[in-house]
C-alpha cells in the first residue's frame, strides 16, 4: 500500500510542478494566480511519494514517515473544511482531498497503531543479568565487565543515530575531557555509524559499541518511551532548537526509535551512579557525571 502511496504521491506531484494547470482544468476551476505556489506543493508531495517508497520495506521501522503523512493528510483535510467555512476555496477540490488525503489515513492510522502495538508487546522481554551483558560487548580485546575492573566504566546510551538530541549529547561530550574513566557511547546503528559519529564529532578517545538487539539496553533498564515523552510540547521544542538552531540535523532512524536514552556508570561489573532520560530531549548531566568516584573499598 505505501508503494502504491509513494507512486501516487510522485505522479500527482510531477503533473503540480510541470503541469500546473492541468488540475484546475480537470476541476472546471480557474487557474490561480499564485501558480508556483502551486508547484511548489507539488514538489512537497512529491518529496513525500519519495518518503512513502521509503516506508514500503518497512513500515513500522519508519513510523516517524508514516506519522508525518497522517498529520499531512489531516491538517488537508480540516484546512478543506475551515476553507468552506470561510468561503475562501472552491468546493470542488473535496476530489482532491477525499482522493489525496481521506481514503489514505485509515490506512496509515492502523500503520500506526500496529507499530505502536508491538511496541508494547516488547515492553516485557526478558533482560539478560548486567554481568552478562556487559561480558557480550569487546572493546580493544576485552569485555566491558573487564573494563569496569580497571577504572570506571562511562556508558551513554543514544535513543537512534538519527536523533537530533543524541547529536546534541556528542556534540556536548566532545567539549569534555575524561581521563579517569573509560567512556562508551552504546547505540543501534552498524558499526560503521558509530564511526561515522566519532569522526563527526571528533570523539577518537570514545568507544562506541553497537547494541542493534537492545541487549544492554534491556539489562540497564532502559524502556521505550511513552508518546508524552517522545512526542510532548517541549520535546519539539527542544528538537527544534537542537536540529535547526544548533545546525545538528536529523537522520534516518536506525534502530528503535521508541527507545530511550540514559548514561551510567559501572565501576567492578556494577551500576555506581545511573542517569535515566525523563523525556526523549534529556541530556545527560557531564558536571554530575565527571564528579563521581568510585567508594572506598578500604
């Protein structure tokens, strides 16, 4: 279905950008003044018929695609009813709403809801002991339980390699210098986008783990996040300022995106001092982070 959505989507949009008129002809309506306008909403569309091609290998893994698109759809079609309401558009672009907008957002809607319903149905896996887990990842040769026996373990967990916010911890973590503890940053990308953010962040003194199966994650009891805390005011506020104000930008979500990020730290193969994100925006609290010492075994 998001096939035949994303062709769709491209076909409409390149008749908008190049054959402008044709649709208000179709219509029996004038043709606007602000054409390029026009076009210009075309080519949105089409950028979305890209976006839709995207989601057909896998839906649930590009819900935020699909969220999108649902909120598109609707904002069209209550904007349709306010326009009638103040007499500001022809009635006969309800063809266009009901064929571009309203027959595609049962669809997407339970798109949504299924995606959301095995989210919860994964809220309950089984967590493998902290020992071992930490046993199951190697840096440098050895285990990061191993680690954690020669000097503190510092271990960040990222949300996905796309999110503005977890490039806002990098970015935050590159200005600091931690010599007294090993540092980690777990993620669910491929190796090779940790690498990639490690050299975009100029991180060479950081080891960056991937956790694609969220094995570490579950042991520390990091949980997916509830939609007030991905999808709340001040998260996209915060998303905003971080993504377009700072320049950090968005990617393609790679691994869970309902996943929630955290920092702790592991000092002989236990938890010493834990920070768990209240909302997909928090940060972590380096100041806090960089003043704790292991306790006095003597």
């Amino acid at each position: 279905m998001f096939a035949l959505a994303g062709v769709y989507n491209l076909l409409f949009g390149f008749i908008c950008i190049f054959f402008p008129s044709l649709i208000f002809e179709t219509l029996g309506i004038q043709s606007p003044d602000y054409i390029a306008l026009w076009q210009c909403i075309g080519l949105l569309i089409a950028i979305f018929g890209v976006g839709y091609l995207v989601v057909y290998g896998d839906p649930h893994k590009h819900w935020l695609v699909v969220l999108l698109g649902l909120m598109g759809k609707l904002g069209a079609a209550l904007g349709f009813i306010y326009t009638q309401i103040a007499g500001t558009l022809p009635f006969e672009f309800i063809y266009l709403v009901i064929i571009n907008d309203l027959i595609w957002i049962p669809f997407f809607a339970l798109t949504l809801k299924a995606t959301y319903q095995g989210y919860l149905d994964t809220l309950g896996a089984e967590a493998l002991p902290l020992d071992e887990s930490l046993r199951k990842f190697i840096v440098g040769g050895e285990s990061l339980y191993e680690l954690s026996y020669k000097k503190p373990l510092l271990l960040i967990f990222l949300r996905h390699a796309g999110c503005a916010f977890c490039r806002e911890t990098l970015a935050a973590l590159s200005k600091e210098k931690i010599d007294d503890m090993f540092t980690v940053v777990v993620h669910m990308g491929r190796d090779v986008d940790g690498n990639y953010l490690r050299d975009r962040f100029k991180l060479p003194w950081v080891s960056f783990v991937s956790d694609s199966d969220r094995v570490l994650y579950r042991s520390f009891g990091l949980r997916r996040g509830t939609l007030s805390q991905l999808f709340g005011p001040l998260v996209w506020l915060r998303g905003f300022n971080a993504a377009v104000i700072k320049g950090l930008g968005v990617g393609v979500i790679q691994g869970d995106g309902f996943q929630m990020p955290g920092a702790f730290i592991v000092h002989k193969g236990k938890v010493i001092y834990e920070e768990r994100a209240a909302s997909a925006s928090d940060l972590p609290n380096f100041e806090k982070l960089l003043c704790v010492q292991p306790a006095n075994e003597g």
